[in-house]
C-alpha cells in the first residue's frame, strides 16, 4: 500500500518529466528559441601558472540532466543545444553521460560548434582518491564522446568507499563512505584535469563556507563555480555573498524546488509550485510560476540549471529573457525564503523516523541542515528568539550538569559585566571561565581586570581576527594581519603575525584558542613557546586597540543598511 502511495504522489508531483516526455521529436530550426541572442553569460578564468590561464564564458542558463529518463535524454540535449543552449550540466551518477553524448554529436553534426557550447560534468564520491580523480573523467569525457569538458566539478563534499559500486554499503545495509579522503587531497587530483586539458575550468557543488575555505586555504588552482540547491524557498542569500567575495561564480539546481525528487526522499514537504506569491507574480508578468522561478536566478546573477526532457518545456524554460522581475518583484519572492532543501537524501530508519541519510558523514549533508535548525526563523525571516529564559534560569541546569558529573566545570561566553555579575549573585557553583572574542584589535583589558577580581579565567577565541568569519558578516573591516605594527615585531622576533597575536594572548595570561584544519597551520600555532614579548612589545601591541569586533553577527536589512543581527534581542550586549 505504501509503495503504491509513494508511486501515485510521484505521478503527481512529477512536474517535469510527466506525460510531455513522450511526445514527438521534430526538426527546428538551429538557434531558433526567442531570445537566444539575448541570454547572458559569466565570465570565468583559472589561472593555471603565472604563465597560463584558461579563459571562458558560462551561460547563465543551462539544461539539467538529473533523473531524466532513460532513453530520452538524448533527445532532450539534442534539442536544448540545436534551439539555443549553450549549457548542457551532466554528471557521472546521474548515470546517462553516454546518451548525453549522442545528443551533444547529433547538434554538432547539425551545425552547432562545440567552441559555442558549455559542458559540465562531476566527480563521484567514490573517486576522491587524488589517484582515481584523472581516471573518473577520462571516462566521463569517453562517455561524452567529447575531447576536454569546460566544467568539472566535485559533485558532493562527502566521500563513499573507493571502488566501481556507486552506492557501497556495510553488512548492515548502511552507506560505506570508506576511507574519509581529505579534500584538498582530491582537488589536487582535480588541478591536474587542469594541467592535462580535460577539463578548462574546476569548481565544487555542495560545499558549505568551511569547506570552500579550506579548499582556498590549499589549492594552486582556485575553484570557479559552486554548485548548490537554489529556488525561492532557498535563496542562498549568504552563500552568494560569499561567493562573489571569493571570486566564485554560483550555480543553482532545482530552480523550480525539485518537484521530481527520488521516490524514496521527503515529499511531504511544501511545494514552490504552488505558492500563491509566485502565482501571483506569474499572472502579473503573464509568465508560469516556472517562468519567474528561472528568472528570479538570472535577475540575481545566479547561473541557473532548470531540467526537462520535456521538448516543449525545454524550449520554455529556456524563453525567459523577454522579462525582468521588478526590484519589488524581487522581494516579494526573496520574503519567502525558509532555507527549506529538496535535495538532500533521506531514509526512513528502523524506528520509522524521516533522517538524513548521510547525516553522520564528517562532511556530509548533516552540517547543513543542522546548522539551519540551530537558527530557527520566524515566517518573515526574521531570528525566532522564543521564550526569553533568564540566564539564572539556564544556571541551574548548568550546576546540575556538574552535579551529575556530566562536566568538571562550568562557565559563560560573551556575556557582559553586567550579566555575569547576575549570575554570580544567583549562582551556588561559580562560572570559572569566560569565553570572548580577544585579539589585537581588541584587547578587552577591562574586561580581563574583572575576571581576575572574581577569580574566572578569561579565555580569548578569534586571535587572529577572524579572517575566515562567515560570508553574511561584515568583510569590510581592516584585517589583524594587514598591520605594519604587527608585521614589524613579527619581523624583530623572526616569527608570523599569527604566532605575535596568539603569544600576546599568552603573556597576559589569557588563554587563547586559534583555529585551523591544515596540519602544518595547527603546528606551528602550538610553537609559539620559544619566545615571549617584552614589555615594550606588549605595549606596542596594546596600543593597537580599537574595540573592532568581527564576531558580531550581522545582515543587511531591507534598507540595504548593515545592522547586528539580533540587536533587537533583550539579552544582547
């Protein structure tokens, strides 16, 4: 009975590959799509050496491959490219590369010029080994029938057990993700599709902030596009500022919120379809839902990649450049943003519960959707704040905690003066640590005085400044590292700027937590105990001081003013 339900909700919801798929192939005219002369492009370039670069244009709008049926592909690609695509995205496991190829042969054969075109494909999860990287696409490219690719990208950031099973499971049926590959151990396989001409240009898909990070923190050859899940219930507002910070051109799937989604997924979840804000909008524009969903990526500079095998629906969705979403147009869809995914594979296990399905990969989909829920939002968007608990309140199950023998100690983080002398006077076991953000910049001395007065140790995060806070915050404020100052004590001791900012921590008795996942960084942060600053070393540093924070939360708001993002909270300080 439940397959049988599972089945009938797919044949309903199947919005793009329903009965239309099957109709007729006809000859047309090369090029013929309205407004084929009108689409925009955006520009990438890899610098591969100081002495070459690959240059090149992405089509903001593209033909998606993913779950179209077999048999029917093909055709699909055939059409998109011979009416006016330029933007065909493929991936090995997506399992259709070959019939993705005779359609990219038979437009060529037609007249289309593969310098005119765009391909995009992606590694697998089962091919993170730096070894197995330059193999996976020789065989994507013999799949394609094609001699290099403009595209390639690691298609999800979480690894699967190295080998030709797709989906590798234990003997207890769960997934074998094998050994963790690091992932700047695959990107260097992927520079090297580089190097060798397979491929002109290397992106992610998938990555959160952190991960992009890291990756940027190790390449040779930076990553150009980032491909994620995007439509108006998940704007990816954030993500975009980071990525134009990053020079990295973002890509959305599943514009129209992945409506044909794998049977096995979540399909109880609300439909963009069918949100009457966007039908609204569609019937003032005299378009389709579909229509104002494709568009509202181009009208965000978001390169957008919308699938059908559809042919009628192909060349629809491709004839949206004869409209603009107006500014208000653009935030009425933007107000609807709930950071709700389609795109994430979940199962339903032993005690009948919906779970991610690789939520406990190290680098798996669990470090999204979590962090979303650890920030839960009111319906316009705006920071939930609930019940306002007093911090006594919070005390008591923090005392019972250590009384438990569940933590030998307890104490605060950010909190203000004002608020811990609260919870001393309420408390029966004393906070013995406070936790604040603490460098150069800020040198909370005050702040330490009080702690020694009531016998707490203070303890300092973002040493460095926070150079890798994340993308919504403000990246406008000069940098730690940027100082002369700093630079020229770091050059009297022959050591780093980093190494001068964590030992300033040090030699006030500060404790001090400089972050990193590059095992050489994380070396050399610790070996900062063959020198101390002198006294007029420290008084050079503290003089420094300008009270600048760069762990304050902040967004734009509809003003396009930057403004601290829970400033509106009664506990903020």
């Amino acid at each position: 009975m439940a397959e049988q339900l599972i089945k009938k909700v797919d044949e309903t919801i199947d919005y793009v590959n329903k009965s239309g798929g099957d109709e007729e192939k006809k000859e047309v005219e090369l090029l013929s799509a309205v407004g084929y002369k009108d689409q925009t492009f955006a520009k990438l370039v890899t610098k591969i050496d100081d002495k070459k670069s690959n240059e090149g244009q992405i089509p903001l709008l593209g033909l998606g491959t993913w779950l179209s049926k077999p048999g029917k592909v093909a055709a699909a690609v055939e059409h998109a490219l011979k009416i006016g695509y330029r933007h065909i995205d493929a991936a090995a496991i997506y399992q259709n590369e070959k019939e993705v190829g005779a359609g990219i042969k038979a437009a060529l054969a037609a007249g289309i010029k593969r310098e005119d075109i765009f391909i995009t494909s992606k590694l697998w999860n089962t091919k993170h080994d730096e070894k197995d990287v330059v193999p996976a696409l020789k065989k994507t490219l013999s799949d394609l029938g094609l001699e290099y690719i403009d595209l390639y990208l690691i298609h999800w950031p979480l690894t699967l057990k190295a080998g030709d099973d797709l989906f590798p499971k234990t003997e207890d049926g769960k997934m074998d993700y094998g050994r963790i590959v690091p992932h700047e151990e695959t990107w260097k396989g992927m520079e090297e599709c580089v190097r060798l001409g397979l491929t002109k240009h290397i992106g992610i898909s998938n990555f959160t902030e952190a991960q992009i990070d890291n990756v940027l923190k190790n390449c040779k050859i930076r990553p150009t596009v980032l491909q994620c899940e995007g439509h108006p219930y998940l704007a990816q507002n954030a993500l975009r500022e980071y990525c134009e910070k990053n020079q990295i051109v973002l890509e959305a799937y599943s514009p129209l919120g992945n409506p044909a989604r794998p049977a096995g997924w979540d399909h109880s979840l609300i439909r963009v379809l069918d949100n009457e804000e966007l039908k609204k909008i569609a019937e003032e524009l005299k378009v389709t839902v579909a229509d104002v969903c494709i568009r509202y990526q181009l009208d965000r500079g978001v390169v957008v990649i919308p699938k059908s095998v559809t042919l009628s629906r192909i060349k629809s969705n491709f004839e949206i450049w004869g409209f603009k979403l107006s500014k208000d147009q653009l935030a009425r869809i933007d107000k609807l943003n709930k950071n709700q995914r389609y795109g994430i594979p979940t199962v339903v296990n032993d005690d009948g519960k919906r779970v991610i399905r690789d939520g406990n990969h190290p680098f798996g989909h669990g470090q999204i959707l979590n962090m979303e829920n650890l920030f839960p939002k009111t319906e316009d968007g705006k920071m939930d704040y609930g019940r306002i608990v007093p911090h006594e309140e919070t005390w008591k199950g923090m005392e019972e905690c250590v009384k438990l023998g569940l933590t030998k100690h307890i104490g605060l983080s950010n909190f203000t003066e004002a608020q811990i002398d609260n919870v001393l006077k309420n408390c029966t076991i004393r906070p013995t640590v406070l936790q604040c953000e603490g460098h150069p910049y800020l040198a909370q001395t005050a702040l330490r005085e009080y702690c020694e007065k009531n016998q707490i140790v203070l303890e300092a995060y973002s040493p460095l400044g926070n150079p890798t806070r994340p993308a919504g915050w403000d990246h406008s404020l000069k940098r730690v590292f940027d100082n002369e100052e700093l630079k020229k004590l770091a050059e009297e001791l022959k050591v780093t700027v980093a190494d001068v900012c964590i030992r300033y921590q040090l030699d006030r008795k500060v404790v001090v937590i400089p972050k990193s996942v590059t095992p050489s960084r994380i070396k050399s942060n610790f070996e900062v105990w063959g020198f101390t600053l002198n006294k007029d070393q420290l008084s050079r540093v503290e003089k420094l001081n300008a009270n600048q924070r760069y762990g304050i939360p902040t967004v734009v708001n509809d003003e396009g003013k930057r403004v601290i993002r829970d400033g509106g909270h009664p506990f903020w300080p």
